[in-house]
C-alpha cells in the first residue's frame, strides 16, 4: 500500500524560505513531486521529478522552488525560497508507481504552507 507523508510547513515572512519533505513507501516511484491548493482554487501542479532527476516545475515556481529526492530513502523535497503570500495554501506530495495495470497516482494528506507578515 502506498504511503506518502509530508513534512515541513508552517508559517514564513513573505521573502522566506521553507523546505517540504516526503517519505514515500509501498512501491517503486516512477515520479514524485508536489501539488498545491490554495483556499477556494483548484488543485494546481508545483513540480515534479523523475528516477533519473527530470525535473518539471509550474512557471510560477521556477526559479524561486527545486525539488529534489532520494532513491535509496524514497523522499523527496521541495525547497522554497522567495516566497510570496500566494504561495500559500496546502502542499500535497505526488506520487507515480507502475503495476501490470498500467500507472497509478497516489497523494499525500497535505502539508499547510502559509507565508504572511
């Protein structure tokens, strides 16, 4: 059974930096990544990443968030610096993991980020 459980959020000063993580368990992870939702708004992509390091990131991101993992301890983070009050909302980690049926997508139960002075 697949396991995905975030860490790391909290309250930051428009400006600041926070780093997210993730412990995924229960299969071998094609993708991981991270998803947010703001208050009243959709579900929306932050960025992901391959086995082999692809990365894949929102345009409202890049250059202010990087995600990394670690294969041999199935976690994957998300370092955010510059951040802005609309950057808040709850953080989801992603997953991605093949079975003979094809792919499936597993979520985490969310982290809240908030960035307010």
């Amino acid at each position: 059974q697949v396991q995905l459980v975030e860490s790391g959020g909290g309250l930051v000063q428009p400006g600041g930096s926070l780093r997210l993580s993730c412990a995924a368990s229960g299969s071998i992870f094609s993708v991981l990544g991270w998803y947010r939702q703001a208050p009243g708004k959709q579900r929306e992509f932050v960025a992901t990443i391959t086995r082999d390091d692809r990365t894949n990131y929102a345009d409202l991101v890049k250059g202010r968030f990087t995600i990394s993992r670690d294969n041999a301890r199935d976690t994957v983070a998300l370092q955010m610096n510059s951040l802005k009050p609309e950057d808040t909302g709850a953080y989801y980690c992603y997953s991605v993991h093949q079975s003979g049926k094809g792919d499936f997508e597993s979520w985490g139960r969310g982290t809240q980020v908030t960035v307010s002075s």
